[in-house]
C-alpha cells in the first residue's frame, strides 16, 4: 500500500529535476500525475537551458515503470489559458485531480541595481505568479470536492537574502504568503496548502555554469567548486548538494494523510543550513 494509493498529482515543472522526482515519488506511493513544463521554447532571461521533450518523455517512463499513468503537457506556467487546459484535460483522463505540486521555476542572477526589466519581471512571472495561476487552476475543483493538497516550492531564500539575486529572493518569500493567503482561503473547504524551503539541491538548475563559479567565487568555475561549497553551505556533517528526492519525501508527507492537520506551514530542507545564517 502507498502513501498516495488511488490519487492524482499535477506537477509543474515536471519534466527534470525536483519536478521528476515528485513525479516519481508519487507514482511510487501509488498516483497518477499531470506533468506540466515548458519543453520547447526558451525563457527570455534565462541563461542556462530550461526542460525539453526528452527529458519529460524519460520522466514518463519512470513514472510508467512504477505501473502508474502519466499526461503531459508542454505549457508555460504563465499562461492561464494552458493551465486552466491541462487541469480540464487531466480530470477527463483521471477524474479528479488531488495534489498540486507548484514546483516549476527559474534562477539568474544580477546585482539588483545592474538587473534588466526582463530579468526582474520573467522572474516574477514564473516563480510568483505561475504558482498563484497554478493554484487557481486547480482550487475550483478542490472545491467542488471539498478535498486537496498543494505544495508550492520555495527555497532557503524565501527565508533569508542571497548575494545577486534580489529578484529570486522576492518570489521565494512572496510564495510564503501566498501559501499562507491560500491555506487560509481554502481552510474552509478541507483543502491543505504547505511550502518547502530546499537548501542546496543537484538539479540542473544548479548543476550548470553559473552556479559552478558563484561557488567558485570567481568566472570559470567546475562542478567540483560547488560541491565542495555545498559542504560549507550545509551544517550537516558530509552533506553537499542534496538529491531531489529528499524534497520530494517532504512533499509526499505533505501530501498525505500523515499530515492530514498540517497546512499553512514551510518546511526547511536544508541539512541545517539555516543553523549556520537564520
Ligand atoms: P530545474 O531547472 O531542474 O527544474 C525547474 C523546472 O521548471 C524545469 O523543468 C523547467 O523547464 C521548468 N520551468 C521553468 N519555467 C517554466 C515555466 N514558465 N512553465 C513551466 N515550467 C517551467 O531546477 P529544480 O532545482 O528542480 O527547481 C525546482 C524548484 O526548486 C524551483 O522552484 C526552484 O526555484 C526551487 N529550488 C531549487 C533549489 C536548488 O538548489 N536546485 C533550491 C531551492 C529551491
């Protein structure tokens, strides 16, 4: 028996990364999922590539490995109209849709002052308001079933700064309120809103260029510079760069009936990270 035996989650940002591991947690623990990310158009002010259709077709396959369904969906975050379109597609295919994973986002980075108007505002849209579209696409149908759970990703800079990257930073503490407004709004209808707060996670949107030499410290850094920065970034002894399942095992506790009394809290995952700043 699993922990989600029977329900469905609809994941943002699914194809890779955190995302996949949601997908395949909860196909593990026995769900359905609607995997939604934008895999074949780049994003303005992004300077490391975003998902592509290989990547969702190899989450797809790991989740269909697990015997559970997958749909997918090339969709932008952004857009109202292409959420609204995979949550009625979803409760055709499924017959409900159970948990939203608002997981989908972007990192740049800018002294706040040197920082473009796309920069600051490609931000803002995808990782504040493509998770408040996100809920609002799935909350009529929680409703109407008096049912749900939704876990938005947030990150360790929703709870503190991080150097050069003012406009990530807002979004991460603006989706602590959000969750707050929405746990509360949807409290009534027997529906649960939770964050996560991940520290240090391999992804590729870690896993790449630009954050190789903000671990360095200087241009041309390797893979190597950030995992040795991961171990001084954590408290825990030998911990670097954490695995995205560890994210994925929170939001599953989230998600299930162990929490069925938790909502309107955020959870750090951050092998005591914010032991060594808060
Ligand atoms: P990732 O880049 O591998 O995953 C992000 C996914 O979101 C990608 O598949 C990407 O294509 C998708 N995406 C981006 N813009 C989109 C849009 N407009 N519409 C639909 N999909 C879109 O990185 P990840 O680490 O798996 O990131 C997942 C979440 O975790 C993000 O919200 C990120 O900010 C957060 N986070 C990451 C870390 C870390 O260390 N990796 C730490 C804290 C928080």
């Amino acid at each position: 028996m699993g922990l989600l035996d029977g329900k469905t989650a609809l994941i943002t940002g699914g194809a890779r990364g955190q995302g996949r591991a949601h997908a395949v947690t909860s196909a593990r623990e026995g769900a359905d999922v609607i995997l939604l990310d934008i895999t074949s158009q780049a994003l303005g002010s992004v300077d490391y590539p975003l998902a592509t259709a290989d990547d969702m077709a190899e989450t797809v396959r790991q989740v269909e490995a697990l015997d559970r369904r997958a749909l997918t969906f090339d969709a932008d975050v952004r857009d109202q109209d292409q959420l609204d379109a995979a949550v009625t597609a979803g409760i055709a295919e499924f017959g409900k849709i159970d948990i939203l994973i608002a997981n989908a986002g972007i990192w740049t980075r800018a002294p706040f002052w040197e920082m473009s108007e796309q920069m600051w505002s490609d931000m803002m849209d995808v990782n504040l308001t493509g998770v408040w579209k996100s809920a609002k696409a799935v909350a009529p149908h929680m409703i109407e079933r008096q049912s749900g759970s939704i876990v938005i990703t947030s990150s360790v800079n929703g709870l503190e700064p991080g150097m050069n990257y003012a406009h990530y930073v807002s979004t991460k503490h603006g989706v602590i309120g959000l969750m707050k407004n929405i746990a509360l709004e949807l409290a009534p209808y027997g529906i649960r809103c939770n964050s996560i707060n991940p520290g240090a996670i391999l992804t590729p949107m870690t896993n790449q260029q630009g954050a190789w030499d903000m671990f360095a410290g200087h241009e041309g850094g390797t893979p190597d510079d950030l995992i040795a920065g991961g171990y001084s970034f954590h408290a825990l002894k030998g911990t670097s760069f954490m695995p995205p399942e560890v994210i994925a095992n929170t939001a599953l506790y989230l998600n299930s009936d162990l929490a069925a009394t938790v909502t309107g809290v955020t959870i750090p995952v951050d092998a005591g990270h914010m032991l060594l700043t808060g």
